[in-house]
C-alpha cells in the first residue's frame, strides 16, 4: 500500500457546524429558555466531532466582550455589518412615535458562502438554523453526501425544510442538556431562603 493511500485511509473525518446564531437564540428564547453556549459547543464535539463551529453574528460594537467570549468557548466568529431598519427611509421620524432601534444583521449569504469555501475541508456539515433560506445549500450538501444534521431551534421551523425532515434534530428537546443555568442567583436564593 503506498504511502499516500495509507494518509488518506487515516485521514480524520471533519465535521464544520454553520451556526445562524440569531436564528438559533431567538428560536430558543422563543420557546422559554436560553442557549448555555459553552455547554452547546462541548455537544457538538462530543456528539458529532464538530472540530469547527462557525458562528454567524451580526456587528454591534458594544457586544465586542460577547463576541471575544463566544471565541474563547471554541466558535470560530462571522461578523456581519449590522444596519439601524428601525428608521424610515426618508430619514424622518413622526412626531410622538418612540424610536426603538431595531438592528438587523443579515447573516444568511455569509454563512452560505463559508459553508460552500470550506467544502474541500469538511466531511460533514452541520446547519444550525430553522431558516428555509438555506434549503438550497442543504439540498446541495445532500446531492455531495456533505449534510450531517440540521439542528433547528424548535418545532416552528421552516416548511422549506421539510424534504429533509430525517436530518433535523430538534434543539428544544435537548433543553435539559443545553439550557443555561445561572447558579450564582439560584446560590443566593437559596442562602435568601435560608436566613
């Protein structure tokens, strides 16, 4: 056997998460809980050997220490521009309406783009996202046999999906796996309970 047959007979089977981060943390908040990011990463590595998780995020300077955080637990950080769609397009606002800022981000093209300049590198794809914008990528993974699973945050998402219900594996049922726990208030209930 020659040397080169034997590498790629070893060769470690990759395993890339592409993560819609909005999508997967509003669909989360959606249905009463919040995503425990570091216990999320720790699933994806020991139970799909995801060696790289892609986090798609759109840009907010004040979220900088969010974004350095999401690094240090092992997400490999996409910052999209983020645009103020709260403001009319003429620039003017009514009289006695509140302004509230909505900031969008939209992540959708980029994390398209990674997944398909990363496809070299990858055995296996993981989308995470209910978005039926990304149907077409993932009918594209399936044709190359490149889609693992796709992890939608709830029940509610897209029909677009559908033809590929046999991947999906639903993030509200593994709440009690993947669900923030704040133990410092649950700490000071309890000593509030005690006195």
């Amino acid at each position: 056997m020659s040397v080169l047959n034997r590498l790629g007979r070893n060769k470690k089977k990759e395993v890339y998460a592409f993560i819609d981060s909005q999508n997967l943390n509003l669909g989360v908040q959606k249905v009463g809980w919040k995503m425990d990011w570091r216990a999320f990463r720790a699933y994806l590595k020991d139970e799909f050997n995801v060696t790289k998780a892609f986090m798609f995020i759109g840009y907010m300077a004040e979220n900088e220490p969010l974004y350095e955080r999401m690094h240090e637990l092992g997400y490999l950080i996409a910052l999209k521009p983020t645009v103020d769609v709260s403001t009319p397009s003429d620039g003017k606002q009514s009289e006695g309406e509140d302004h509230k800022p909505v900031v969008k981000g939209n992540i959708d093209a980029d994390l398209v783009l990674y997944a398909m300049k990363e496809l070299p590198h990858y055995s296996k794809a993981i989308i995470v996202s209910g978005d039926g914008d990304f149907a077409s990528l993932i009918e594209y993974l399936v044709e190359k046999n490149k889609l693992a699973h796709i992890m939608a945050p709830n029940w509610q998402y897209s029909s677009l999906l559908k033809p590929w219900e046999k991947y999906i594996i639903r993030i509200d049922q593994l709440r009690s796996k993947l669900a923030y726990k704040d133990y410092s208030r649950s700490k000071h209930s309890k000593k509030t309970k005690r006195q």
